[in-house]
C-alpha cells in the first residue's frame, strides 16, 4: 500500500478528503435545517423569507467566486488596479503575465516586488514595479525624477527586456529616459488598464528583443 501510495496510484487517505466532506454536508444540511426552523417558527412566510435569503447568498457567493476566478486568470478592472499595493500590483502583473504564456518567478527582495518572465520564444523580462506611493505624490504635484525609473532597473540585467510598471503616468523626462535604453519598457496606468483587460505586452509595444 505505501508502495502504491508512493507511485500515486493509491487513492487520497480519509484524513485528505474528510474537511471537503464535512464542508459538502454542512453546505447541504444547514439550508434544511435553517427552512426546517424557519417553517416551525413563521411558518409559508418563513419558509419564503428563508429562501429569499438562501438566494441572495448564493447570488453573493457567486459573483464573489467570479471575482476570484477573473483575477487569478490575470483579469482586473480599473477600480481594482486603483486599489492595489506594490505587492499586489506585483501579484497581478505576474498573473496577467502568466494568462499571456510567460513563466513567471517573483524575485521581490526586502519588500522590492520584483518579476522575472520567460516565453516559448526565449525572451526574457526583468518587470519591476515603480512604487504606488509616486502616483499620491505625482497628484500633490510633487515631481518625481526620472532616476526613480533609473532605480527600478537592475544593473545586472542587461540581456533582459526591462518592463516598469506604473498606476501613474510617467513624466516625459523618464520617458526619453527609458527610450534612450533599448529594451525598456514602461507601462503607465492607461496601459496597465489595457493589458488588465485582456491586452498582451505586445500589443501594448514590447520590443521583440533586445537590439
């Protein structure tokens, strides 16, 4: 039996499969018993009330599903990019990555979220992501240089395609900036909606490889 096991040819042991049991059997029973109680104390109008509510929540538990599964296939809307972190922000460029065919590992280091991306080409993407605290500040009207791009690229990675990502927008200084640098690619708020939405990065202008 272990050997079996070992090979995966054994089936899952009772301790792997009892909580999804008990979670089935109390989905099942607690609307029975919750119409059971309401039918005893109200009667047809508990019964209905109680239905009306089972309803609502399954309808709420639905759409919040839904939600889950859009954003973990690498699909956010702009209310939800808005509401992101570095580190969520991290989270979603490396699920909307992985929606387009790249493989993904998160090289973040001491709270610096950081993306290395590979596709079936061999192109190869150093995605960093420009901090959310520059679009409070980019609002106050605090200017912010373009050596704050300059600080999102490593150095030691030159063979790479270099993608920032921003919920902002860039300055027109980082942008000559990055354009000066082949191989660097900046994705601003606009373009972050873009490819939330569906787009790829090459459809949002991601050189082809480095020149």
């Amino acid at each position: 039996m272990a050997e079996l096991r070992a090979q995966g040819r054994y089936g899952p042991e009772l301790r792997d499969v009892l909580p999804g049991f008990i979670g089935l059997t109390l989905s099942v029973l607690a609307p029975v018993l919750l119409l059971a109680w309401l039918n005893r104390a109200l009667g047809v109008i508990g019964v209905t009330l109680g239905c009306v509510l089972l309803v609502a929540v399954g309808t709420a538990c639905l759409l919040l599903h839904r939600t889950v599964v859009r954003r973990r296939g690498g699909r956010y809307t702009p209310a939800e990019l808005a509401r992101l972190d570095d580190q969520g922000l991290a989270l979603a460029a490396a699920r909307m990555l992985r929606r387009d065919g790249w493989c993904v590992v998160d090289l973040s280091l001491r709270g610096r979220p950081r993306l290395y991306a590979q596709d079936c080409t061999g192109r190869e993407l150093d995605v960093a992501i420009r901090p959310v605290t520059d679009v409070t500040n980019e609002n106050e009207g605090v200017s912010r240089p373009a050596a704050i791009v300059r600080q999102a690229v490593s150095p030691d990675a030159d063979h790479l395609l270099r993608v920032i990502v921003y919920l902002g927008t860039f300055s027109r200084e980082d942008v000559l900036w990055a354009s000066s640098h082949g191989g660097t690619h900046l994705v601003d708020g606009l373009q972050l909606q873009r490819w939330a939405d569906g787009a790829s990065l090459d459809d949002l202008g991601l050189p082809s490889g480095l020149r």
